[in-house]
C-alpha cells in the first residue's frame, strides 16, 4: 500500500489537495460531480484518489476545524495500534468495514507484521476502493477488498467472500473505524452495529472511532458534512459508549484519539481537533 500521508496530494501548507488538476482519471461509471466519504477523508490526509468535489468538502472542513488532517491521522494511528494489540492478542481475522481507500497503517500491514498468516476483509461501498485494494492487494493473498453496504449486516456477513476469509467460529476483530458516524439515528446505526456483534463468538474484539459532539466546531462542522455529504451525526462520549454495551470496554475506555495508548506523552488540555474524534475497544464474552 501506498503512503499518501503528505505525500504528491498534499498542498504546499500541508492542507487537502489533490495530484492532479483534472479528474480525466476517473475510472469509468463514476460520477465525478457527487462527492464519496471515502475520497474526501483521502483528500483530507493529502492523498490523490480524490476528485474536485471531494477536495472542496475537504477544504471546506480545514476552514471549520484546522486541524482536520491532525484528526485523520489521529484515527489511523489510534487503528494501528488497536490492531496491533489485537494481533499480539491472537486475533487472525479482521473484518474492516467502510474501510476507505488505502492509505497508511493499513489494517492488514499491521496485522500481519505482527502475524504474516492474519487474514484481512476489507469492506466499502465505493467502487474505487475496489479498484484500488485489488491491484495494491494482488499479491497479498490473506486479504480482499468487498464492495457492499455495510448498512445491510445480513448481506455483508454472508458473501461469498467474507465467508471465505472469516471463520465465524473463530474469534474475529471487527472494526467501524470513521464510519458510524456517517449514519443518521434513521437508519438505526445501534441496530446496525449489533447484528454485526450478534455474529461474533466469544474472544472477538470491537474496534469503533467516531466523531465528537465535543465543541461548537464539531457541531458546525457536523452541520457542513449534513449539508455537503448528505450524512454525518456527532454523537456525545455517552452516545458512543453505548455500541459497546454488553462487551468489556478494555482500558482507558471511551475517549479521544489521543488519549487511547498513547505511544508519547498528551497534554492535558485538548485541543478542539484532538477532542474531534473519540473510540474504544471492546472484548466479547
């Protein structure tokens, strides 16, 4: 996989931009003039798949919360080490859902450093992360990339593929990394994340990182997601704690990026981009 963190995408300043000027690359049977979740976290961390509609929700967001590409990398750091703890915990097979386009500490790299025969499903609903995971995944056997919607657990849980790659038999970490909070209460997200859990025997962990009702830049920012995306709802620390309820929330609990593990010191007062994010990992008996 590729490192896009900062990498051609990013502008001089370090904001979102996109590799190229012209969106002629685009893959055909997609709609360059609709904006994908997927591609604007990509642009908000700098990266190239990303289109000239993605980048300006990007941008638009950097003007709200400045530290937005701060808050992407918080997430992916915080999923590299919930993963690898899993991994280092015996955990071999992952199911990633609304993983988004590759980008850096991929799931399956870290799982695998750790344990090379750990098995990783990717799953999004964006065709371009398709395109993308199978030629960055040719050679790399123990993981696939599935399109499918995530809001039909029953689906998703029964392809084909997943049922290759995952033994429901067998402990399984799931992840909802960055993606629940893309679900209106509408659509009965706890719902949702409980058939998903239903389906996990005893052993499995349950990774989620979601956005914070922490501020009024949080919810202005939410407004502007609802407005440009069509989705996002920042749920409260209390909200979030609540997908976990029946499992064990393992320490520190539920709570701002930059609090879970840190690998380096946090200063006690938060910014209002490290409060923007929050997540957990849960143990099922």
């Amino acid at each position: 996989m590729e490192d896009i963190s900062g990498g051609p995408g990013a502008d001089a300043a370090g904001g979102p931009a996109g590799a190229t000027e012209s969106d002629d690359w685009a893959p055909t049977g997609i709609d360059v003039s609709k904006p994908s979740i997927a591609r604007v976290y990509d642009a908000v961390l700098g990266g190239k798949d990303n289109f000239a509609v993605d980048r300006a929700i990007a941008q638009q967001s950097q003007d709200i919360v400045p530290e937005i590409g701060d808050v992407a990398r918080f997430n992916r750091d915080l999923l590299g080490r919930a993963v690898r703890f899993m991994a280092q915990s015996g955990i071999r097979q992952f199911l990633d859902l609304g993983s988004g386009l590759p980008t850096v500490q991929n799931t399956h790299q870290v799982a695998q450093s750790v344990a090379p025969d750990a098995r990783v499903v990717y799953v999004d609903i964006d065709p371009i992360v398709l395109a993308h995971g199978r030629a960055l995944l040719a050679e790399n056997h123990n993981t696939t990339v599935v399109t499918a919607d995530l809001r039909d657990p029953k689906a998703v849980l029964n392809l084909p593929q997943v049922r290759e790659f995952i033994d429901f038999d067998q402990p399984v970490g799931l992840m909802l990394v960055g993606v629940i909070h893309h679900l209106g209460d509408d659509e009965d997200p706890d719902g949702i994340v409980q058939a998903y859990l239903d389906a996990l025997p005893a052993g499995s962990y349950f990774l989620l990182t979601h956005f914070c009702a922490s501020s009024p830049d949080a919810l202005a920012l939410e407004g502007a997601l609802l407005t440009s995306l069509g989705t996002g709802r920042f749920r409260t620390l209390e909200e979030i704690t609540a997908y976990f309820d029946g499992l064990e929330l393992l320490e520190p609990g539920v709570v701002y990026l930059p609090q879970w593990r840190p690998e380096e010191s946090v200063a006690e007062e938060l910014t209002v981009g490290q409060r923007l994010m929050a997540g957990g990992l849960a143990l099922k008996h």
